[in-house]
C-alpha cells in the first residue's frame, strides 16, 4: 500500500507495522459524532430523506408488505453478490427456488445473502446490531460457498488486503487494520450504532457505518456484502423503514468504481463529503425506483385480477404469490396456498389461459415451471 496516498490524518493514517516483514496498513480513527455539512451534501440529504420517507410510507400501507419484500431482497441480494464477481440472474435464483435446489455456486450466494439477512431481521428483537449478529449473519453468507474454509462467523485472526495486482500486500491499494486492532474498533462501532443521542442525521450514520464497517475489514472474506446487509438491517432497527424494501446494491453494482473510490477517498484525502453525497443520492435514486416499481407491481396485480373478475376459483391468490415469486409450479402453488397438486395445475393452467403465464413445456409434473414474465420484466435491471 503506497502511503504517500493517505494525506489527510482526520479519518486514519497509514502506520508500518514494523519488523522483518513489515507492511503498511491504514488505522482509522474512531467515527466522529458531530460533523458539518457542505450545501451539496445537505441538499441531497434532505432529497434521501424525502424519498426514503414516500418509500417508508407506501411500506406500511401494503396490506400484504411480502408482495414487494421478496422480489426487493432478491434483487439487492443480486445486485449486492454482483459487485463481488458472482455470475447469476434474478431468473437464476428464481428458477433455484421454483424447483427447490440449491443451484449454481454462484446462485448459492444469492440465497446465502438471502438467508442472511432473514436471520439478522428474525434476531433484531433479542440481539440489537453488534459485532455477534455480524458473526452470525456472516456464517449464514458464507455457507457452503466461495471463502467459506475462511472461518466464517469468525473475525480474522490474519492480515487481509484489497486489490493487489500481484497478490502481494506491498501491492495492495487498501490494508485494512491489523487483528489486534480489530476489537477496539468495533467497540467503537457499536457505540455509534446504539448512540442513544445522535447528533447526526439517520442516513449520514448509516454512511458513517457503512465506510467504517468496511474500512475496518474485519473478517477475510465477505466484508463487502455484510456491510452492505448492515445498511439496510440498520434502516430497519432504527425505524425508517417497515421491511427491507430499500434495494441499494443496484445503485453501487452500477456505480462499482465510484462506490470503491469515494471510500477509498475517504481514507486518503478525508474526502468524507464526495462519499457522503454518493451514498445520499443512491439513497434517493433507490428509494423512487422501489417506488416506481412497486406501483407497477400494484399495477399488474390490479390488471390481473381485473381479468379474472367473475370466476370463482383460487386464481387470484396465485396472482398475490406470482409477484413475489414470478417463477411458479405446481408443487410450489399447492403448498403455499395450501392444495392439491391437481388444483394448483388448474389455476396455472387458467391463468395461462388468461394470458398471465407462460408454461415452460420442458419441465414435467409437478416440477414443470410458469412464468410470470411481465413481472421478471418489471423486476429486471
């Protein structure tokens, strides 16, 4: 790591270690509890707070909230797996699901992420964020798949680094802190989270979370999706929003290099407002696109029923799982609704029919699948 880089001291230095195999590494300071604001940066605060507000309030007023939740998590579950290298679509995790496997590698992540953040939302009420559900939520990522031999659950007990080209540490653009310096940190990370007189605005704690999570790096692998988990698990926790219905992975995996670079400026010149600004407006942009897409989502969901009006039978249930499941079969629809496997066939086949779904005529029985595609449409990036 090239230290000459880190010019500002006013969120960490880069310190040698010392010794016969010494390396440099960059210590942060502890988060600061009072900071002041450029115009720019104010302005699109109070654009994100706007946005996630409308975004909130059309959360509560779901009579059914799962409608949006479960395509919402599975697209920042993606888009968050993405940003890492994983390979995969949201017809990939979809397609897993309908059929009840596991899948590829890469879709494994998707779900893994899934599950991770299910465990940390199930565990809020008895474990508030902290360095312990951080474990938790890291062993459910890293499950069975890419860096799980690298002590999953576990805080690093070696060096790491970030972006070698060589795969050598002198090389790397970023060393996070050493283990022994991990512990205080995190204290110090907590405290901030559970600050019971915040100085600072919501978002810009959760930017300050988000940066100092993972500037401090603290397990060897899996640091980036876990952090980005926290942002939307602690949006939860603090009250602004009913359910994760906040994907923001879209915004960084569009904006890869900005996202790396405003943190890693924050290391190097202090540049705290260039990230601040970068996080306030993926907030926003996020915020009105869950919006929009949750409108069509009502939309075709009024559409489809419309089209059913008259019959009698369970159709419109199956209309309410298709847009939060908008990959289908027959064994998925009889144990969801609960009904017979033949009933379910019906109701496929009926909206079908309505022109709602598209049979895949390769699968057979009750592992044959339906699309909903207008809804693989709206969901799609």
């Amino acid at each position: 790591m090239d230290a000459t880089k880190f010019v500002s001291p006013k969120w960490g230095r880069a310190v040698s270690t010392g010794g016969t195999y010494a390396y440099v590494r960059f210590v942060p300071t502890t988060i600061p509890r009072a900071l002041t604001f450029e115009p720019a940066t104010i302005n699109l605060l109070s654009e994100a707070d706007a946005a996630l507000g409308r975004l909130s309030g059309a959360g509560r007023l779901l009579l059914n909230p799962h409608l949006l939740l479960t395509p919402f998590v599975r697209r920042e579950a993606l888009a968050s797996s993405r940003i890492e290298g994983t390979q995969a679509s949201l017809s990939d995790v979809f397609e897993a699901e309908a059929r009840g496997v596991s899948g590829s590698l890469d879709v494994r992540e998707v779900t893994n992420y899934v599950a991770a953040l299910d465990h940390g939302l199930a565990r809020l009420g008895a474990l508030p964020i902290s360095g312990r559900l951080a474990r938790e939520m890291h062993r459910v990522l890293l499950r069975g798949v890419r860096g799980g031999e690298r002590t999953p659950g576990e805080f690093r007990t070696s060096q790491n680094w970030i972006g070698s080209s060589d795969g050598r540490i002198e090389s790397a653009i970023y060393v996070p802190p050493t283990p022994d310096e991990i512990p205080s940190l995190l204290v110090d990370w907590e405290r901030f989270v559970h600050d019971a007189q915040p100085q600072l605005p919501l978002l810009i704690r959760t930017a300050l979370l988000h940066y100092q999570f993972e500037t401090i790096h603290p397990f060897l692998d899996g640091n980036g999706r876990l952090g980005r988990l926290l942002i939307v698990l602690y949006l939860v926790e603090r009250g602004a929003l009913p359910t994760p219905l906040l994907p923001l992975s879209p915004y960084f995996e569009r904006n890869r290099s900005s996202y790396y670079d405003c943190l890693q400026g924050v290391r190097e010149r202090g540049d705290i407002q260039a990230w601040l600004r970068f996080f306030l407006r993926g907030v926003a942009t996020q915020a009105r696109d869950a919006i929009t897409r949750s409108d069509g989502l009502l939309n075709l969901r009024e559409r489809y029923r419309l089209s059913l009006q008259g019959s009698r039978s369970r159709a419109p249930e199956v209309i309410d799982l298709l847009l939060a499941t908008p990959i289908l079969t027959s064994r998925q629809v009889s144990q969801r609704l609960p009904m017979s496997t033949q009933g379910a066939l019906n109701l496929l086949r009926q909206l079908t029919a309505a022109g709602i779904l598209r049979e895949d005529s390769s699968g057979r029985g009750s592992l044959a699948r339906w699309y909903a595609d207008e809804v693989l449409e709206l969901l799609a990036d």
